[in-house]
C-alpha cells in the first residue's frame, strides 16, 4: 500500500544500487512475504521477487516495506545504524506502516500494539487517538508525522458520544477504553490522548430514536435537546476516564455531515451502526427512515456545528482542550466540499492532497497543545 499523504522521496534523495539495498533490507529482516501482504497488487510475488520490488521501486513510490520491526526498533536505527538521509527516509515509510497496521484488520490496536507506538520519537509526540470511524481523519501517518504527532490509533467503530456511559452496550467501547488507560498507565502521563466521537449521535441516533418514539416530524429543538444529552454523557464518561490516566485529553469536534439530501432522504444507514443499536433488520430500519421527515444539508452542517459548540462549552469547564476541523472543509455555499465526500458513504474522502493538509494542520495543533 502506498501512503498517499506525503511525498515518496525527498528531491535529490540518494539509495543505494538496488543490490546494495536488497542485502541492508535483508540485515534488517525485511521480508518479502509481510511486504506482498502489505501492497495488494503485489500478491502472488515469491519473497526474493518482492524484494527485488521494493528495492527497484517501491521505496520510491512510498510503499509499506517488509520489515518486522517495533517502533522502538525504529527508534534506536534511527539514532544509530540509520542516521543517513534516505535511511531516515526508510525509517519514516517504517514508522507510517505500523500506524497503518495498527488501525487495520492486520495488526488491530491491541494493548502491545499501542504501548510500542507510545514509545514516541525524538521529533513527534505521541498521541493515542481514541474515536469511532471518522477518527480515521486522525490515523495517516505521513500527514499526522508531518505535523509533529504520533498516532496511536484505538478504532471504537461505530462508537458514539452517548453510549461511552453504557456498561452493557453491545460495543463495549467504553469497557475497552478503560482497559487500554489503565494498560497504557505512567506511558500517557501529560500525553496527549484525543478522544472523537458524536457523529454516530447526530446523524444516525437521533433518527432511530425518533422512529421508537413514532415521530415521523423533524423538530429542530429535539434534535439540539438529544445533542445536548449527548454531549452531557459524554463529559460524564470523560470525567471517568480521567479517574485512570493522567493524561493530557482533547476532544476533536465532529466534521459537517458528508451525506447529500437525496441519499438520508432515501434511508441511508450503516449495518454496523444499526447492529449495535439493536436494529438488526437492516432492510426495515431503512424504510423507517425514508419515512421520516430530515432536514436539508444545510441544517444538518448548522447542527454539526451545534454539537461543536456546546462541546466546545462542556470541555472548558471540565478544562480539557478541543480541537474542531471544520470551515476549512466547506466550500462556498457553507456546505462540505463536493470533492472530500465519497458517493452513499457517510465518511468524508481522505486521499486527497488537500485533506492531507488539513490533517497536517490539526496535528501542528495537537502538537503546541502537548508542549503547554
């Protein structure tokens, strides 16, 4: 896989020979089977053919190399054996591999997994990104490494703000977060620990309330009142989170909403979200929805900013920081940008060049929080 959120090589970066560079990949214990499994288009490749790839090309191309390294073998390479430029250069591809792998189905962000990427290094502070899918926002490596931060990446999928008070959801968010504060102990003391949730609870939970209730109306009051209960939960779950780390917490604001009106007007929902909400018809909630009346794109982006707000609000008084990425993202009729959504999917497009800087932007500030 190539990360697309930075350049491959430097202007004027210099590797050796490729048959130089397959016997230092080799010391090193890269291995060509981990390296055909990381780049899909590259499978059916004998080891010694993947090799070869990646000595020839994919170190240009900003591939995911073969080496079965920890990031604090990372680390120590980096300050010793692998203090050259392009060494550094493969250092880096190294680094944004194992985030990569940590929030994939490959190597999940088990309590090993996110101690080894809280080890930091030299020039980037480790932030343990807690959140539900859009926290993916916060996970590329080359864009969030730019910007000076580390991410160590725990994926809560389908996770929302609400349910973190919930110790009998079907999700156990809540329980596995606790588990990894505890886990992760003195390592996350005055690091940073971002926390993203909400968007699960203003653009799906809201709607499966109403049609328990059975109203079909769209109230605009409602929707504020169930943001606010929300966001109240949420704050109470922080509070008890921070009963087990010392940590430096920030809440990342929820993003406009990516869908366009025909698509929620059409019933769009998410199995997994609907699964953990104890809608296991996945056919019928979708015609419960298209029944209900939805507001235009326009007042779904004024709620999402709504959410922020009040969330804004809530972390002063409990004085964790807040972070928002969210003008940036529309365009000029105050909506999200055509370009950063994808067709019928509720996440925004984050493979553009543009979206790689927006993320480099929240990581710088991420980072002047974490030096405070």
């Amino acid at each position: 896989m190539v990360d697309t959120g930075a350049p491959a090589v430097a202007d004027g970066q210099d590797y050796p020979p490729p048959e130089v560079l397959k016997a230092f990949l080799l010391r090193y214990g890269f291995d060509g089977t981990t390296y055909a499994r990381r780049n899909a288009d590259l499978a059916g490749h004998s080891p010694e053919a993947a090799l070869s790839h990646f000595a020839h090309h994919g170190w240009r191309e900003g591939r995911m190399p073969g080496f079965i390294l920890s990031m604090a073998q990372i680390q120590q390479l980096r300050l010793t054996d692998w203090s050259a430029p392009w060494t550094q250069h493969l250092a880096m591809l190294a680094m944004r591999t194992l985030i990569w792998e940590a929030q994939s189905q490959h190597r999940p962000g088990t309590l090993p997994v996110l101690a080894d990427l809280m080890t930091g290094s030299p020039d980037h502070v480790p932030a343990l990104v807690i959140g539900d899918s859009h926290s993916a926002f916060l996970h590329s490596g080359a864009a969030m490494l730019a910007g000076g931060v580390l991410p160590a990446p725990l994926l809560c999928r389908a996770g929302s703000a609400r349910g973190l008070t919930n110790p009998d959801s079907r999700a156990r968010h809540r329980d596995t977060i606790l588990r990894t504060l505890d886990g992760l102990g003195q390592m996350l003391t005055h690091r940073p620990v971002i926390f993203q949730f909400g968007q699960v609870d203003i653009e799906f939970l809201f709607d499966m309330k109403r049609i328990r209730d059975g109203e079909t109306r769209y109230i605009a009051d409602e929707a504020r009142r169930f943001i606010r209960q929300s966001i109240g939960r949420y704050g109470t779950f922080l509070a008890e989170c921070r009963k087990h780390s010392r940590a430096r917490f920030i809440v990342m604001g929820v993003f406009p909403p990516a869908l366009d009106d025909a698509t929620v007007r059409a019933g769009y929902t998410n199995a997994h979200i609907a699964t953990l909400n104890e809608h296991d018809d996945i056919d019928m909630l979708k015609r419960q929805l298209a029944a209900l009346e939805h507001p235009d794109a326009a007042a779904r982006t004024a709620l999402a900013r709504y959410f922020n707000r009040i969330m804004r609000t809530s972390c002063t008084r409990a004085r964790i920081g807040f972070i928002e990425e969210f003008d940036a993202l529309l365009g000029p009729d105050g909506l999200v940008r055509r370009a950063l959504t994808n067709p019928d999917d509720h996440h925004l497009a984050l493979h553009s060049p543009f979206i790689h800087q927006r993320m480099t932007a929240v990581a710088r500030q991420i980072a002047a929080m974490a030096r405070r």
